[in-house]
C-alpha cells in the first residue's frame, strides 16, 4: 500500500491545484488559496497573509520566506490564481480532471499558464529545506497569488501595486510568468505589448438597399477597415520576412463588427444602414511611440473627415513613473539579470534571447514602478498552448522547472549586492 508521501508527491500536489476550477466568468479563488495555505503550512518557516484589496471574492494569497536580513530589498515571485475558460467538449479530456497520461502528459486549463510556476515556486522552497538544511536566504523572499490577470489585473495586481502592504515589501526584483519554448532553450520576457481596445464607429447617410450614393455608414467603415488592414499586412510582412519578431510589430486584429438593423426575422436587407462599428485588438511593443499611433487613428483609421469617430481604451500603463517605455535591462546594467542567468546556467539551463512578450501580464504594473521585473517560465520542448484546447504540461518538464527554481530562488535569495541594494 502507498505510503502518505508517494500519495502526496510533486505530481499529485500539482494536479490537485489544477482541479480547482479557477476559470473565468466564476473563478473559485477562495478553493485555490485555501489549498495554497495548507500546503504553504507543510513547508517549515513559511508564514501566509491573505489580503482582500476589492472585494471578498477576489482573495490575493502572499506567501513569505523570511530572510536573514530584511533590511535588503526582497526577491518577489508572482503567479496569477486565474485563467481563461475552456470548452470541454473540445478538449480530449476534462479540462479540470487533470488528466495524467500514459505518456507523461498532464492535461488541464492552467497546466502551462501559469498553475504551474505557482507550486513549483512552493516545492521548489520545500526541496531547497529539505536538500540543503542549511540554507537560509539572506533576502526575503515573497510569493504571490494574484486574481484576475487574465481580465487586466485591475482588480488583481493593479491594486496590490498601490497597496502599503506591498510598499513596505520593498521588492528589488520581481520574476512572473513567462511561456512555453518550443525547443532546447528556455524563453525570458523583458517587456510586455500594451493592449488597446479599439472601437472605431463609422454613421453616413441611410437609404434604401436598391441606391447608390457616397458616404454611407457601411462605406466609411469599409474603407477604413482596408486602411487597418493594409497596416497589418505591412506589421505582419516585417515578421514573415524575418526583421522582426511577431512581438516587435503592432499588431492589430479585428475582434468584432457590428452592423445592420436586426430584427426577430433577421436582417432587414433593403436598408442601408446609418452606423456601423468596429473593434480592434491593438499591440503596442514598447519601442512604439504611442502618439504616433494615436496620430495614425485619427488621421487614417478614423479620420472625422470620413463622418468617423473612435475610442481607444488603453489597458494598462504604457510608461514607467519616470516617463520610461516599461522595459527591464538584460545586460550588465542590471545586476539581478546577472544573477538571474548565471542561476540558470549553473542549473544545466540556457536561455534564449530576451524577448517581448506578444500578450501582457501583471509584470507591467510593477515595471511601471520601476521595479526590474521578467517574465519566466520553466517550460522547455514544450508545445505553446496557453489558452488553446487541450493545454497540457509533461509531468518531467514540471519537475526539472522545481530544480531550476531551487537555483534560481537560492541565487537571488542570497545575493549581498556588494555595491547595490
Ligand atoms: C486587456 S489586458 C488583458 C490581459 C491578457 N493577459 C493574458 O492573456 C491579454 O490579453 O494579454
Ligand atoms: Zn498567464
Ligand atoms: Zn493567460
């Protein structure tokens, strides 16, 4: 008969997390951080605080390793608690079973974005005890489970940022989630894009179905549908022919029209409609000038000559507190980057270049502190399927990324800075 440990290993522990359905529109955080705590409990020195910054649904779980010397600025850890909605019916299996394959793979929304790093950040913690009885970090070290990263993080770590509780971490260093890397090398994110929602609305004149004239709503919009797309045919051409990497460009995607007049029976067909709508989903690398871009929208994609107006909701920060694009420096500049790389090293790793991120997470709002922050994920040989059916992560990737932790967690935790705090 198994003994308590071999029912409760890595493994299990993972999977169980990933059983808690955290998934939007109703995500059971509650059930997540309970979970967390009691395995948080196991692990000798580690102390929990849970903090209700809206409302009491929307728990944020702080898990801290004390160090040595508080004085120092501490290392953070962060993971969303959330994730995007799965449609089981395409899935190959339940995606909240958890399903562990015959050939190693571990089926579940969350596998790769981002459950994993959350308990890999904690076993890593609970071997470093256990292997090395000896170590203590000299700077504290702190994880957080946030909610709501995937629908902005403004009830999430956008408050968390602005919160005394985090103030009074004095966070020097933050890693957060990164993604998967197709071949040998792991992947490391210095930057995310900027979201804008985009809606452009276009009103001209109405008629009957059976006229031509200029100027209809219809018209106006479709003319500026071209201009937009003719924008991303040349983003997009700058990718296909290798000058720039997918994250490097503005993307711009539509996600919605809406027109005509609808009825019960359908579409009224003989009517020409007096407006029409348009959404877009906008990427701005941080290399962009975002007032060139707004110039762009007026003058091109909305331009009021053509009886078009739009608005641009802007996701998140674009500049750091001192007016800086939210960039963390990958070179010498930035001593926890040298840590950071030389931890992955010594771990057997190797790191790719540096890259934007395509999407965004809640890194921009603390580089928007100024906070050096990068995105990483210990997934190697490994499929990208955030967000796509069937998400799965390989039981052995899951493991090695707790060994590469242990490296990481032990180089950052100890780090003296000699000349720098
Ligand atoms: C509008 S902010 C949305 C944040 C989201 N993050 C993960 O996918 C994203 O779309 O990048
Ligand atoms: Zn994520
Ligand atoms: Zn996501």
């Amino acid at each position: 008969t198994p003994n308590k440990e071999q029912q409760s290993n890595p493994i299990s522990r993972f999977r169980n997390y990933l059983k808690i359905n955290t998934a939007h529109p109703t995500p059971n955080y509650t059930a997540a951080v309970n979970y967390l705590i009691a395995f948080a409990a196991t692990i000798p020195t580690l102390k929990t605080q849970t903090l209700y910054l809206t409302t009491p649904d929307k728990p944020l779980l702080l898990i801290t390793y004390p160090g040595s010397n508080p004085t120092l600025p501490a290392i953070l850890f962060n993971s969303h608690l959330d994730s995007v909605p799965a449609e089981p019916s395409k899935w190959l299996h339940n995606p909240f079973s958890a399903h562990h394959s015959t050939d190693g793979k571990i089926y579940a929304r969350g596998a790769q974005d981002d459950k994993c790093i959350g308990m890999q950040y904690l076993e890593a913690i609970k071997s470093l005890k256990k292997s090395n009885l000896n170590y203590t970090p000299l700077r504290t070290v702190h994880i957080s489970y946030v909610p709501d990263e995937e629908i902005g993080g403004f009830n999430g770590m956008a408050k968390f940022v602005e919160s005394k509780e985090f103030k009074e971490l004095n966070i020097g260093f933050v890693l957060d989630e990164g993604q998967a890397s197709v071949n040998d090398e792991f992947r490391v994110f210095y930057a995310d894009r900027s979201p804008w929602h985009l809606v452009i609305k276009a009103e001209g004149e109405p008629g009957h179905g059976s006229r031509m004239f200029d100027n209809s709503a219809m018209e106006n919009m479709m003319k500026s549908v071209e201009v937009v797309m003719k924008f991303r045919e040349n983003q997009f051409d700058l990718v296909k022919a290798g000058v720039a990497m997918n994250s490097e460009v503005v993307s711009a995607n539509p996600v919605f029209f809406k027109a005509g007049i609808e009825t019960p029976s359908g579409f009224v067909m003989n009517m020409q409609p007096s407006e029409v709508m348009a959404g877009f989903d906008v990427r701005l690398p941080p290399t962009v000038d975002p007032d060139l871009m707004r110039r762009r929208i007026v003058e091109e994609w909305a331009p009021a000559w053509r009886n078009m107006t739009y608005e641009i909701t802007e996701k998140g920060p674009l500049r750091d507190y001192m007016g800086r694009p939210l960039m963390t420096a990958t070179n010498d500049s930035n001593p926890w980057w040298s840590v950071f790389k030389q931890a992955i090293e010594e771990s057997g790793g190797k790191l790719s270049r540096p890259e934007i991120l395509p999407s965004t997470t809640d890194a921009r709002f603390m580089r928007q502190l100024g906070i050096p922050t990068l995105g990483f994920s210990p997934m190697k040989n490994t499929p990208i399927l955030l967000h796509d059916h069937n998400e799965f992560l390989k039981d052995s990737v899951y493991l090695e990324g707790i060994q590469i932790y242990e490296h990481i967690i032990r180089a950052l935790s100890s780090f003296d800075g000699a000349s720098f705090t």
